[in-house]
C-alpha cells in the first residue's frame, strides 16, 4: 500500500514489477466493462509495449466509489450548477490578474499537481509558471505552462513552453511550445473542463526536469510567478496578450506550502468583459509609394477585429496606417519602402516584408513542402544553393506608446495614433518593388516573412488601360446593333 500512494499521481517512471498484484483504478465512472483493452505504451516511440484483452464476462467487483448503491451515508448529487471538484483535492489557492485566475497547487511526492482557473472565452489561454527573474514579473525566461480549451480541436491542453524573446514562435525562439525548439512537455493533463465562462485544468509537472536549458527547477521555497491571459492562434499555441493581461507584481508562492487560503471570490461570479467597438478599417487606394513599419496591434480594436485572426501584439503600418486594405492595378509598379528590422538574430525586430496569396504568412517559419503550396509574388528570393530567403527588411522603425497601451480608450484609430510615437534604429530601409503581373488574383496579401498574422489584404484590379478595350469592343457591338436596327 505504501509502495502503492508512492506512485500514485507520480510523473517518475514505474519501477519493474516481478510476481506482484497491480492495482489498476479507472478514472472516473469508467468500469472494466466499458474497455475492450489494456496496454503499456509508449508516448515518446509511439509503440505497444504488451497489452491484455478483456473478456466481456468478466466478473470484476467495483472500485471504491465507483459503486451505484445508495446507504444512509452516501453524500446526496452535487447541486447542477456547483461547479465540479475534482477528486484530488488541493489545499492551497492563489487568485491573480484582478481576480480573473486562481490557482491551486499540492506537492505530490517529487511532483506538483497544479489547477489553473480562468475566465476566458474560449479561444484565450492562461500561462502560469515561474518568472524569468526572481523577484519580478518578467516574462522573458520564464517557464510557463498554457492551458487552454481549443474549440478547434474540442480538446483541452496542458503545454510546456519557454519564453526566449517577446516574439512569435518562429520554430527557434520567441514564445515557443517546448516541444517546437527540441525539449518536450514536462506538464502531463490530468483533466480539463470548460463550464459557464470559466475553463479550468489540472494537470501534473515534476518540480525538477532534466532541461535545465528551457525548465527552471521549482524551489522548496517560496519564487516569483508569472500569469498571464491571450489568445490562441490557429495552431492552438499562445499568441501575444495585452499588457493589462498579465502580472506586473512580485507575486510569489511556495509550492511545498500547505493550507494558503487567498482565493476569496468566484470566478463565476465575475462579469463578463464589456464588447468594445471596433475601428473601421483602413483603405488606401491610388497610391503607388508606401511606407512598410511595424506597431502595435491595437489590442480589441484594431488587427483582431479587423481580420477575425488572433494578433501576436504588433502589426504592420502601412503608410501609417494600421493594417489598411490596399488596392493595386495589374500591370502597374508599386515601390514598399520597409523598415521591418534586419537582426535575424533578434526575432523580436526581424520582420522581412513579403507579398503572398497566403493569409496568415510566416513562408520562413514553414516546412519546405508548405512553403511551395504558397504562392510568392514579391519578396522572397532563391541563393546560389537554392535556399529561400527575404530580400526586403530594412532598418527596424516600430510605432512605440508614449505611455501605455490606450487602444480601448480611443474610439478612432486617428486618436490612438496620437498616442505613438516612431522610434527606428540606425541604418537604412529595403526597397521593394513590385510590378503587378497580368495573372495575379484579385486577393494577395502583405505579410512578414517570419511571423504569422501581421498582414492584411491587397486587392488586385485591372488597370484603366486594360479596360480600354473592352470599353471599345462594347461600344462597336452596340453601334453596329444601332445600324442594324435601323435598316
């Protein structure tokens, strides 16, 4: 029994077991009956490692719990609306983010199993973890955990990810799955429910890992923790949040505690977020020249709203304008100046400007078969060896706040702008130029080489000359039908 509570809700490999009595117990209401199999596998090599068939006359008593007869002493069913316990009940609780996150923990062993609840809709995520810096909320070298419900994929998850720079995942750095950049997820799911706004996951992660370069070690001790809520992308990965939804204090716990109580509120208690007005999107039309830098998404107001794509926090201005919808003429030559950072080194302020039929962007980031079903119109070129790579990035010029980000407080975009102010390194911008070809869609778009979703679209018309001719063509056919009708 002893060797038994040892192992249960343990993420350390199982010892060998040689002429011993395994005690199995199925989660949940699940009962031998429901189960045609058991099997040892292997998540890792993706291999069975022996299995045993169940009969379905098989005579096997229930486990504790699990049976369905009533006694004076069986506690009556839990109130509907009661949010649901689960059966490991943790003892320490933590609220954060004005309320809007609690956490609860319990040392397990070598092991923390750890309850992330959130009211979020159900395309944001909650990130919880250890701050980069002890002492202070900072974000980059944290080790976080996002847990989430996708709605894409009906599934709930549990994801280990280290924080190496304020960009997108670009498959190196950035904010990144440990599993993208060569680690593996040291968070195990133990179970995840979504009900009446609030989504709530357990899951299991082992206080030492043996990634000391992408995990930080949990100590016995009290640490500073980080949180934070954002959207999910179309890769169910975490997407950048808003500054207002994330801790900025020294928030601090220790996971070997017993018994913190600071849980004082119901996260089903809490109102829901008021809907903000979006801005109108921009247009730009009979412009041949353009300017190419980066900004600020514009948090509710802007690149979401606008697109109906989850933004990563920046954007292209184009002409100073937050994502504008252009129009361009087939046959006509347009120039991009672009000043979208040149420090390959630096993903954070590496954002080649390129011109594609994809929508979301990112050819760099992609596998080499996705990168030939997209199509490239301007931007990207061929080396020597046959490589890929970005020809117009240019100095880094980014659209800064002044102070904070007020986005939700300007109705119009034109307020917000007055908010910024364009700060650029030294050196000089790229030139693109683009000589629109006959057999261009009528939609393409403008995006980053290395980072999804910070583009919009350009629409593709037939110049005033290309329709010249079958303005003349019409009017003929029409003085001829004249002619013919009046003989």
């Amino acid at each position: 029994m002893k060797e038994r509570n040892c192992e249960l809700y343990s993420l350390a490999p199982l010892r060998g077991y040689q002429g011993e009595d395994i005690e199995i117990v199925l989660p949940g209401n699940l009962t031998v009956h429901d189960i045609d199999w058991l099997s040892v596998w292997c998540v890792q090599y993706k291999h069975n490692f022996g299995h045993v068939m169940i009969p379905k006359d098989l005579d096997v008593p229930p486990a504790l719990g699990q049976t369905k007869i009533a006694t004076s002493s069986t506690p009556p069913p839990p109130d509907r609306d009661t949010p649901p316990l689960s059966k490991l009940e943790l003892t320490n609780c933590k609220e954060m983010l004005e309320g809007r996150v609690q956490v609860q923990w319990e040392m397990i062993g070598e092991d923390i199993q750890i309850r992330v609840s959130g009211r979020i809709r159900e395309d944001q995520y909650v990130a919880f973890g250890l701050s980069g810096r002890e002492g202070k909320s900072e974000m980059i070298g944290g080790d976080v955990v996002v847990v989430a419900y996708n709605n894409r994929t009906g599934k709930f998850i549990a994801e280990d990810y280290y924080m190496s720079d304020y960009a997108q995942c670009d498959g190196r750095k950035g904010v990144c799955p440990d599993e993208r950049v060569g680690g593996k997820n040291d968070a195990v799911l133990v179970h995840g429910e979504r009900k009446n706004g609030v989504t709530t996951v357990t899951y299991m992660r082992p206080m030492r890992t043996n990634e000391l370069g992408k995990d930080i070690v949990i100590p016995d001790t009290e640490t500073s923790v980080i949180a934070a809520i954002g959207p999910l992308n179309l890769r169910g990965e975490a997407n950048a949040h808003h500054s207002f939804d994330k801790t900025t204090e020294d928030i601090r716990i220790d996971f070997t505690s017993r018994n913190v109580h600071d849980c004082t509120n119901s996260l089903y208690n809490l109102p829901d977020t008021s809907d903000i007005k979006p801005w109108p999107p921009a247009v730009i039309t009979n412009e041949t020249t353009f300017t190419a830098r980066i900004g600020p998404a514009g948090g509710k107001r802007g690149y979401t709203s606008i697109t109906g794509q989850p933004a990563w926090g920046i954007a292209w201005y184009i002409n100073d304008l937050l994502i504008p919808e252009i129009t361009v003429k087939r046959g006509e030559t347009y120039t991009f100046t672009v000043e979208g950072g040149d420090d390959q080194a630096n993903p954070a302020r590496y954002h080649p400007f390129y011109i594609t039929d994809s929508p979301e962007g990112g050819f760099g980031q992609k596998s080499e078969e996705n990168q030939m079903a997209q199509t490239v119109f301007a931007g990207v070129d061929r080396d020597a060896d046959g490589y890929f790579y970005p020809t117009a990035a240019g100095r880094y010029c980014e659209w800064v706040h002044k102070t904070i980000d007020m986005s939700e407080d300007m109705e119009t975009f034109e307020n917000f702008f007055e908010t910024l102010r364009l700060e650029c390194d030294k050196g000089g911008p790229a030139k693109l130029i683009w000589t629109v070809a006959e057999d261009t869609p009528d939609l393409v778009y403008y995006q980053c080489y290395m980072h999804k979703n910070l583009g919009w679209k350009i629409n593709v018309v037939n110049s005033a000359h290309m329709a010249m001719p079958l303005l003349s063509m019409v009017t003929t056919t029409f003085v001829i039908s004249m002619l013919t009708f009046i003989r």
